[in-house]
C-alpha cells in the first residue's frame, strides 16, 4: 500500500516550459488536492478535485491546470512556467471533504523555475 | 479574509517537557480541524484531529483542545522527545476544504 505517490520528485525548469505533475493515490479516495508550500506561507491549495470528474479552484489557481484522469489519478499542469512557480508542490488525497478523516500527503515535488 | 495562523513561527522546548502549540482561526464555519507534523523533506503526516462538537481528544502523548468561544486551537505533546522536532501544521475544514496556518518550528533541546 503506498498511498500517495508523486512523480517526479525533483524538477528544475526554465522559464516558460511546461510540465505536468504527476499524482496517484491506491488508497480508493474520493477527493484529491494539490497544495504548493512556500516558507513561512504554509500550504495552499490550488486545485482540488472533491470526486471524480470533478475539479475545482482553490486558493491559488492561476497558471496551473489539473485533470482528474479517473480516481486514482489527478495532475497539475504548468504550461508556461514562471519563477514564482518555484515551490514544493504536494498532492493529497482524502476519503471525501465530507468525511471527518484527515488528508493523506505524498512526498512532494520541489520545483525549481529559472 | 478568514485564514488559519499559529501565535508563534518557533518553539524551543527542552527534551521531557510538555510542548503546546496555539493555533487561532477565525471562519465560525468551520467543523473539523488537523494537527499534521512535517519532518524535513517529507509530506505532513496526520497526529490528531477534532471535530467542533468536541472540546478536547488525546492521542498518544498528544492532546488537541478547542475553544470554539475564542476560535482557539492547541496541539499538546507530553514529554517531548527529540523525534517530535519538526513543523506543526493546524489545519481546519471549510466547505469541504483544508486550509492551514503558516506552521510552528518546534526545535527540541537535549
């Protein structure tokens, strides 16, 4: 059971590149999220996904795109990277925003846009 | 705008004592709140969580309090150990969404 799983985990980009983020979670959720956390800012959400099919903005969604491909799966994409994109990015999933359980994290993925 | 936010960006505890980590909110909306830990280059990891009809829940060596009258939360740990080093997350659940605070660095001395 791996839970959380995000590819890659370290990216560096150049300005106006794209890249997709990759997100699975095996543990059946219903909802998935990305959150990219900056120091001293915490975690903001960008884009969540509360089922499939489903995708909706979150605090921070400009610049980003995200699919939820089935119900494992949900990507964020950067089509034209900037430098403040520069973050570490993290996906989490979670059983449903209705369900009093908490949201479990991947590792993460430290970008780097220069 | 209504946010989460810790009272304190860092905490120097001495290894055994008690640690407390505060954390205000301010959306009355919210029902369901998450203590989650952060070591260095990993993803939060859940500790505790508490739902607004309660006012308090332990865990092991953990303990969260809720003062929905202040809009105050506070994370406990008993006995602080030097594996409990880490950034204390508060999170809270609003329309089906987390959002967190800025977190707390507790460093543990030996």
């Amino acid at each position: 059971n791996a839970g959380v799983t995000q590819t890659p985990k370290f990216q560096v980009l150049k300005t106006g590149q794209s890249m997709t983020l990759q997100c699975a979670q095996d543990m059946n959720h219903n909802s998935m999220y990305w959150y990219r956390q900056d120091p001293g800012m915490g975690l903001r959400l960008i884009y969540y996904s509360a089922s499939e099919g489903t995708t909706d903005k979150g605090e921070v969604p400009n610049g980003y795109n995200v699919s939820r491909l089935n119900k494992r799966e949900f990507s964020l994409r950067l089509e034209s990277a900037a430098p403040s994109q520069t973050s570490v990015y993290f996906c989490a999933s979670s059983v449903s925003g209705q369900a009093n359980t908490e949201a479990f994290f991947g590792q993460g993925t430290r970008l780097t846009v220069v | 705008g209504e946010s989460v936010g810790l009272h304190l960006p860092t905490l120097s505890v001495q290894e055994g004592d008690n640690s407390i980590i505060n954390c205000a909110y301010s959306n009355s909306a919210s029902d369901y709140f998450i203590w989650y830990k952060q070591e260095s280059g990993k993803g939060p990891q859940f500790i505790i969580d508490i739902r607004s009809n309660m006012d308090k829940r332990q865990g092991q060596r953990v303990t969260v309090l809720l003062n929905k009258t202040v809009k105050h939360l506070s994370l406990q740990i008993a006995a602080t150990q030097p594996g409990d080093s880490a950034v204390y997350f508060c999170a809270e659940r609003v329309d089906y969404k987390l959002s967190f605070g800025a977190g707390t660095t507790v460093t543990v001395r030996a």
